[in-house]
C-alpha cells in the first residue's frame, strides 16, 4: 500500500491571518498533487515573542482549527494540523499542541509538547518552560479510513533530541512519526537531517518534518528544509528555501520489508534495560 504525503513549509509570524491564508493555500496545492496526509509546520498560525503567543492562543475549538477542520473535509484529507498555542481555561501558561483531523473535521487526536526548549543557542536563550506547561501524555493515533494500517506518532520539533519518546512510539506500533518544527537556523544546519534520519532508522518508521523557514522577530530563524524520510533513513524530500510544500509517496510494503529484514524492534530485550534514576550530567557554571 502506497499513501502520499506531503509537508508544508511556512514562514509564519505574529501576522496570524497572513499565516492561515498560507497554510490554506499550501494544503490546498499539496491536496491538489494528490496528498492524502499533509502536515504543517509548529506554531504555524502563530510565532513570535511571549506577547505575540499569548495573544494569538486559541482553545482547540477557536477559529484557527475550525479552519484547518474545514479544509481538511472539503479536501478529504487526513491533515495535521502542526502545532498551535492551546489557551487552557483556568490555565496561565499555554500548551504547544499538535493536533490531527480527519476527512471527516473531526479532530481525531491530540498530543501537548513533552519537552520544552530551554536552551541557549546561537546568541539567543530560548525559555519555553516561562510560557507553556509541558505535556505528560504519548500519544501513537491511528487513522484508519482511508489509510488503514498507518499509525501516526506524535512528536513536536525538540521532541527530536529524545530517542526514548520514539522508541515508545515505535513499540506501540507507529508507523509514520510526525515532527512539525520551529528548529532553529543555528542547530539546524547541523543536527536538523542526522536527527530526522537516526529517528527513522531506529524506530524503522517514515518520518514527515515540516519545519518553519526564515525570520520571525524578534528571534527565530528557522531553518526550513521539511523533509521526508523512509524508514531505511533514506531521504524522499527535503524542501528549497521559502514557503512551500515537499511530497512523497511512503510505500508501507518497503517498512514490512525492513522490519522483516532487520528485526531491531523484534529484537529488543526490554526486561535487561534499566533506566538510571537520573542523568550523571554535570551543567558548568560560567559565573
């Protein structure tokens, strides 16, 4: 069985309409090359400071996937809907959550960001945790329908960096990864491809990454190039620079056949794993 599917490339900033009228026009056109499954990017109706987020937060039910819900019933499509800023009532700090939708705009599944990016990159310290409470919940969905036999696995961008979480996704029977990202510029150009291969290869899973590009003030550069890969680690598309959608055909024959052929999931001895208590990781000081 073949299914095609495609990931969108956005530019997205704190202009929240300009960024649903892209993403509409590219699920549209990726729709239109035959996609069956489209994923945006994280944050993709809004990206910006705290003030910006806040501001643009919507609950699950606002306009934002309303939209997103009514393309994706007038398309018959399966669409992911990347990630959005979740206003939680009674909640002060918001979830970065992904959520998938069916041909039918009903929201299928939903998975909240497990980790948050506190990092110091590039010049620029990044503070998720400030503004948006992580998620706790592993979330492997599967769609059905029309792609019987595709379980999605859930993950957004730094996501990326914890093999534990796609190991899981991959034992509970994953078998697409889905990873929209904001991945900056400066960890990018290094990491963002070798991280995407490793993740297929090792959970013998495709992998379809769309990731934001360019600028959005007052400190994300996203590093662009959404790719897919099949579960040999093999890329099947990388996308140019600018907005835009990449496509591919995943054959779920070629992952029964790597499975088959190289049982490293079958292969696992989960009762000789033990997990340490916690990390022997000193962080230096710079005082």
């Amino acid at each position: 069985m073949e299914i095609r599917a495609a990931a969108i490339q956005l530019n997205s900033t704190a202009d929240k309409d300009r960024n649903v009228d892209a993403a509409e026009r590219l699920v549209r056109e990726a729709a239109a090359d035959g996609a069956e499954l489209i994923a945006l990017p994280e944050k993709w109706n809004v990206l910006g400071d705290a003030e910006a987020l806040h501001e643009g937060a919507e609950p699950l039910g606002g306009p934002t996937l309303t939209a997103a819900a009514s393309w994706a019933r007038d398309l018959g499509i399966h669409l992911l809907a990347g990630s959005i800023p979740e206003r939680v009532e009674g909640q002060p700090k918001l979830f970065n959550t992904s959520v998938l939708i069916g041909p039918d705009g009903e929201l299928h599944a939903r998975y909240r960001k497990i980790h948050m990016f506190d990092v110091d990159v590039g010049g620029v310290s990044y503070r998720e945790s400030e503004n948006e409470e992580p998620g706790d919940e592993i979330v492997a969905a599967a769609i059905g329908g029309s792609l019987p036999g595709v379980t999605l696995g859930m993950t957004v961008c730094y996501d990326l960096r914890f093999p534990e979480l796609y190991r899981i996704l991959a034992v509970r029977g994953a078998t697409v990864l889905s990873v929209p990202s904001a991945f900056t510029f400066e960890t990018g150009k290094d990491h963002w491809e070798v991280l995407l291969r490793a993740r297929a290869i090792e959970s013998q899973a495709f992998v379809i990454a769309p990731n934001q590009v360019g600028e959005a003030p007052p400190q994300y550069d996203s590093y662009g190039h959404s790719m897919l890969v099949d579960p040999w680690g093999t890329v099947l598309a990388v996308a140019p620079d600018g907005e835009c959608f990449v496509a591919a055909d995943l054959d779920l024959s070629e992952e029964d056949r790597v499975r088959s052929t190289l049982p490293s999931l079958a292969n696992r001895r989960p009762g000789a794993y033990r997990w340490p208590e916690a990390a022997h990781v000193e962080i230096p000081s710079h005082a």
